[in-house]
C-alpha cells in the first residue's frame, strides 16, 4: 500500500545558508566526523537557530524556547552542509537536557534543501539532569546537502534545551538489531474459542518430534502430546515445530503451553475477549473521526477538540479549495475519519474501509451465525446511541456523509465525480492533534477510481440504511448512480502518484476492479438489468480474483464477489459466483496448512506488503464467506485460526492489536495517539491494528534497523516507523470483520 512519501517538513524549509562540506565518510573508511563545532567549547557557530534564544553556557549550547507553538519546527537549533555516502552507517549522538523535564526534542538527520527529506530521527524525552544519546543508522542516499537539526518547538509553555557533544560519525560498523522474541513458543496470546482449533508454534534447532505440555493457572498439566517438526518456516527463516492442542475444550484463564524448555505467554480459552474485540474494533473509528470534539466521557483518556472546523489554528475543512488550478470553487468536507496516523482523508480508503463495516453487519443479517444485534444501537457507546439505528450504521453514517460531499457538484467541469483525497498543503510532524493542525487544506482532483468508490458505497448504504432513514437511502442512491455515470463518462482519470506531499497518492490506474464492484453493489441495491448486465460482462466476474495479497483499496473486485455471493439476488450464475468463493477459499486454505505459523498469507517471494497484517484477516474473510456459504468446518476453523496471527502466534512474538496479549503494539504511529512522545496524549486505543511487516521498510527508522529483514521481522513497533506500524482505517476493517465473525463462533 503505497500511502505516503518518505518527506517530512523539517526546519531547513525555514532557514537557508549552505556551509562549506567536509569529506564525506566512504563505507569501510576510518571513521570521520561530519558535524563542526558539535561541543560548543567557545563559541556556537557554524550552528543556526530559529525561534529560540541561544547562547553558550558552561560549554553547552543552552536554548529558551518559547511556548505557544504548534510544531516541533516552529523552534530549532541546527547545523547544514553535512555530507553523507549512501550505504555508510553513521552513529549520530548527542547530550542534552530539558527543564522542565518531560518534553521531547526531534533530532534529525535529512536534507537541508527541498524537498526537506528526513533520513533518520530519534525523539527522546527528556530530562532536567541531562542524559547521552547515541543512534545508528544506514545512510539511504548520496549528499553534500545534509542537515542536523533538533526541532524544539510544539510545546504551550517555554521551556529551557541544552546540548552538548554533538556527533555525527560515518565509517561505524553498522548496528545489529534484534527484536526480543520472547519465549520460542509462540501462541495466541489472547484467546481461543473452546470449540475451535487451537495450534501454536514452537521454534527450535530439534528436527525430531518433542513432547509438550497444556498447564493451567495453577501450573498442573491438562493436556500433552507431540510436536510436528516442519523444517524451515520461509517467512521468517526460523527452524519450527507445530503444536495442535484442540481436543483440551475446557474454558478456562492463565493457560501456557510448555515444550522444549520454554513456557508461552499466556492465554485463555473462552469466547470473552473476542465480544470485546468485535467491539473495540469498531470502536476505533469513534476516535478517528474528523470535525467533531470526541467525548471523554465516551472514550475516557481520549477526548480532544474537534479537528479541522476552522478553529484557530485549523484552516478547516468547511470551506477548502482545490489544488491551485484544478478547479475555481470550494467544498464543505468536513467530517469523515482521519484515513491513519495523520489528518488526511481519501475516498478510495474511505470508500473500503466503509463497505467492510457495512458488510460486517450485512452478513450479519444474512448468515446462519450471523448476529445483528451484536453492532446494534448502545453497543458502541457513541453520541448517536439510542437512536434506534445500529450503532455500526450510526459509525459508518460518518464517513459515508463525508464521501456525498467529495462529489463534484452539477454545473461544474466533471460533475459527479468524486474527488480524490483532502489533506494538508505539506506534511506535518509529531505530534500533532488535529485542532492543531496550521496547514492549509487542499481538495485534489476527481479520480474515476474515487467516484466508483462513492458510487459502490453509497449503493451499498441506500439498502442498509432505507429500514432507518428513507430520506438518506434515497439521496445515496441518487448520489451513487450520478457517480456510476460519471465514471462511465470519464472512465481513466487517474490520480497522479507524483501527488504524494502532504499526504498518499492512493494513485492505481486501472479501474476495471472499482467498475466491477460499483456495478455489484448497484445491481444488489436496485435489481435493475444494466447493472446485472455490467456484472456479468466485466472481465473479473469468471476471473481469479483471490490473489496472494488479498483484497484492498486498489484491489476492490473482492468486495463485488463477496457480496454477490452473501447478498440474495437473481443475478443470473450466482451458483458459479458462490463457487468461485470456495475456491478462492481453499486456496486460502491451503496456503494457511503450509504456513507453519497458521496463517493464510504467502506472498510472492516471501516480500510482506503494506499492512500485511490486514491482508492475512481479508485473506481470512474469504475463508469465513465460504463458511457462511456452505456450513463446512474446515472454512469455520481455517478463519478462526487465522486470527492466531495477529494476536501472538507470529515470528515475532508480539500481538498486533493494541491492548490484546500480554506483549502487544503500543506505539502505532500516529500524531494524536502519541504517548511514547508525549506522556500527556494517549497510546492508540485497544483494538486498534497496526499495520505489520513490511518487506519495503520505507521510513527511515525502520530501515535503521531492519535492513535484510526476512519476512515477517520487518516490523519494529515505534511511533516513526510508518510503513510497519501506522494504523489505518481498512486495516481496522479488516479486523473488525473477521473479530466479528469470531465472536459469532462463540
């Protein structure tokens, strides 16, 4: 998923003159310092500041940074002309001090001209006696332009920074990271379901079978057997052994599984955790939402102002313009969810991550297991419970209201088209929450894939809202079809993947798959021949669309399938659409038995995407349908054991959703669920699924750390690391999907 750039504004857009360089330091070469004067011994040239009033003291540089300020570079002390070699390492460390203690500096290293690209940075709290600070990290480009900069700014009070010792070294031997693992059994740390399938994974060097051991709270035994040795487990490089302790039903907490001298962490067997964890998935998107103030008293340790309704110092999203020369009006777009970790919002995101929810609750009326009530009115806790309409409705109501008013409005140049994406002019730092976001807003141009997204969704809205509010059901319908002819009318304008400043490109330039989908959920909705006849004549009706990945944001044709299988209709060949599910569900399948640890995701060349985390639960949705489909056991239990994954039963050892295991993700970045850099702000709140390894590590800190990372070690859990561990809205969707589906096998 290619959601962003690796630019991040720093200082160096503010300050300008270029030093003369020293020699750059060459891989293997005697170690050579790049950063003059870095101990402030009688003077603080060549340094520059910004906003803040430095002097030498005590052979440090001492700063009084003001308060008031929103972003980290509103105040900085830094030094340009730095050169560095691609592929060398560099060790980067400083001292410094803050008083009052608690506040957070930037240190950065990255370019000092535009596009202001960062290459590394740290963010340390700190505190008033001072303290030394030392990174290694693996240059990612050649430059004579290089800046180091500690960005200072974005606090409400001032406060004192202090430096010393300075250093940027290049010719070091590069740093081995290694990830604590844990015990090498490794289990679903949350829970299993009494009547499901119950496996773990033990790593080991042993190539024969080995005893193991089920214990309870209690430490007695409850339940032995034998290993299954399985050789060399390719996503992870890892020498394993499978463990299946499924015929042990009892219900019970505090359970660990014991086998070559190492005990799991625990875990229950129940069905508890997964009612929750329907919930608090769903949940997440309360917290997310744009233009609104979030109660406390709804989300207690999460409320804040409302973002972005043109409060000082928002620029708002009630009256936003295009992109210079893309069009001559403006658009109210307030509301809708923040798409991630920033203040963005994109309808192609949007777009899936809003039918996921909605089809959550469709299956839910449609399906032998399926339980309506469970996202029914007062179960999430929101503003709008007691209304009697579902909670998830109420939920989905808000993003779905946001994409109506990403239409092109009548008598406009492409009207009825929906535009892309609204974000910010630049890309902003962390943290930032969203009533304190400066930056101008800017709506991007119309994409035929955003306005098959408005159209698909908004159809699929007209038949699950009509029950609840006819007068809306009638206005997504009318919207959705404006959309659907748009489209036609303008079927290959793509988003240009340039667009990537201040926030993703979202940029896929085939639409066949938003076609087929759109014409789906029109067909499921109005009954209506032209849209069957679109169906069937799309050339991913008969295609495999089950791919190794799984479906996304720029693969939709899933949602189509999907949906055309569960939906009742007379579409002509539904037999061959529920059909193609089971299929593409047995595929699954037997991905998921040759994967050692249990999970129906092997992509190509063992190279993890974006939010593979997501893909492993889509991959499991397919399973669960074809479950829903045909009441056969080994769909229920291949779905219910691949949610093993994200919660524990991983190479890694940790669970991927915030608040669920006993060693789970905490540090998800984002720049309001930021309490790993600022202890007043929260971590992300329970439920919430990071994003998962990512072969490509393409943010700065990941490829500090995990440069030749196999598989599924290329995920490190901190706030910097964006392209392992941000959260997104359709990750959550994924995820509250398959939760519910669960839940509904309890």
């Amino acid at each position: 998923m290619k959601r962003r750039s690796t630019a991040l504004l720093s200082l160096a857009a503010l300050l300008g003159a270029a030093l003369t360089a020293l020699p750059a330091a060459q891989a293997g070469a005697d170690e050579v310092e790049q950063v003059r004067n870095g101990g402030f011994d009688s003077t603080t040239d060549p340094w520059w500041t910004s906003n803040v009033t430095a002097v030498p003291a005590d052979g440090r540089l001492c700063a009084d940074v003001p308060g008031g300020t929103v972003n980290r570079w509103d105040s900085a002390v830094g030094q340009d002309a730095i050169s560095l070699v691609k592929g060398s390492s560099y060790r980067f460390s400083f001292d410094a001090s803050g008083v009052p203690e608690g506040h957070v500096v930037r240190a950065i290293v990255g370019l000092g001209v535009s596009p202001y690209d960062t290459w590394y940075e740290a963010t340390p709290v700190l505190d008033a006696s001072g303290d030394a600070y030392s990174y290694t990290f693996t240059s990612p480009v050649d430059s004579t332009q290089g800046q180091v900069a500690f960005q200072v700014g974005g606090s409400a009070d001032p406060w004192r920074f202090c430096l010393d010792d300075v250093s940027l070294v290049g010719g070091v031997p590069p740093e081995v990271y290694q990830p604590d693992t844990g015990p090498r059994v490794r289990v679903n740390q949350v829970a299993y379901l009494p009547s499901g399938p119950k496996n773990a994974t033990l790593v080991t060097d042993a190539t024969t079978k080995l005893p193991w051991q089920l214990k309870n709270a209690a430490g007695t035994t409850v339940a032995h057997g034998w290993t299954v040795p399985r050789g060399v487990d390719a996503s992870s490089g890892q020498n394993v052994h499978s463990l299946d302790f499924g015929a042990y039903r009892t219900r019970a907490t505090g359970l660990t599984l014991v086998a070559d001298g190492e005990t799991s962490r625990p875990f229950d067997i129940g069905t508890a955790a997964y009612e929750r964890l329907s919930l608090d998935a769903v949940k997440y998107y309360y917290t997310q939402r744009s233009g609104t103030a979030i109660r406390d008293d709804l989300r207690p340790g999460y409320g804040r102002a409302a973002g972005h309704v043109g409060v000082a110092p928002n620029q708002g999203d009630t009256d936003v313009p295009c992109q210079p020369g893309i069009c001559d009006y403006r658009l109210d777009v307030s509301g809708g969810w923040y798409d991630a970790g920033d203040h963005g919002k994109y309808v192609v995101n949007g777009g899936i991550a809003t039918w996921e929810l909605l089809s959550t609750y469709e299956r839910a009326l449609h399906t032998r297991t399926g339980e309506p009530s469970r996202l029914g009115d007062g179960t999430l806790v929101l503003p709008e419970s007691g209304n009697n309409v579902p909670d998830v409705l109420d939920e989905a109501r808000w993003e779905l209201d946001f994409l109506l008013k990403m239409q092109v409005p009548d008598g406009q140049p492409l009207a009825g088209m929906a535009h892309h994406k609204i974000h910010d002019e630049q890309w902003t730092g962390l943290p930032l929450l969203p009533g304190a976001d400066p930056q101008k807003r800017e709506l991007h141009p119309p994409t035929t894939t955003a306005t098959l997204n408005l159209a698909a969704t908004a159809a699929q809205a007209a038949r699950l809202y009509r029950p609840y509010d006819k007068a809306f059901a009638a206005r997504a319908l009318t919207a959705a079809r404006k959309a659907w002819a748009a489209a036609l009318a303008h079927p290959d304008v793509h988003a240009d993947p340039a667009d990537a400043t201040g926030g993703g490109a979202y940029n896929d330039d085939n639409a066949t798959d938003e076609f087929y989908w759109a014409a789906a959920e029109l067909y499921l909705t109005t009954g209506e021949k032209r849209f069957a006849d679109q169906v069937t004549a799309s050339p991913l009706h008969t295609a495999d669309i089950f791919v190794p990945y799984g479906f996304d944001w720029s693969r939709t044709a899933a949602a189509a399938r999907l949906d055309l299988a569960l939906v009742p209709s007379r579409l002509p060949g539904r037999d061959k659409v529920r059909r193609s599910v089971v299929r593409g569900a047995d595929t699954y399948l037997a991905t998921l038995a040759a994967q050692p640890y249990g999970m129906p995701y092997a992509p190509d060349d063992n190279r993890y995407d974006w939010g593979s985390a997501h893909q492993v639960l889509n991959n499991a949705v397919v399973i669960a349908t074809a479950y829903d489909l045909t009441g056969a056991s080994e769909y229920r239990d291949g779905a219910v054991q691949s949610i093993d994954y994200v919660l524990g039963r991983n190479a890694l050892n940790i669970s991927y959703v915030t608040g669920y295991g006993e060693v789970a993700a905490q540090r998800q970045h984002s720049r309001w669920y930021a309490h790993q850099l600022d202890p007043n702000l929260p971590s992300p709140p329970p439920g919430t699924l990071a994003g998962g390894p990512n072969s490509s590590i393409q943010d700065p800190y990941a490829q500090s750390r995990l440069q030749g990372c196999v598989g599924q070690f290329c995920y490190i859990d901190d706030i910097q690391s964006w392209s392992t561990n941000e959260t997104a809205i359709n990750w959550n969707a994924a995820l509250t999907r398959l939760a519910s589906f669960v839940a509904d096998q309890g």
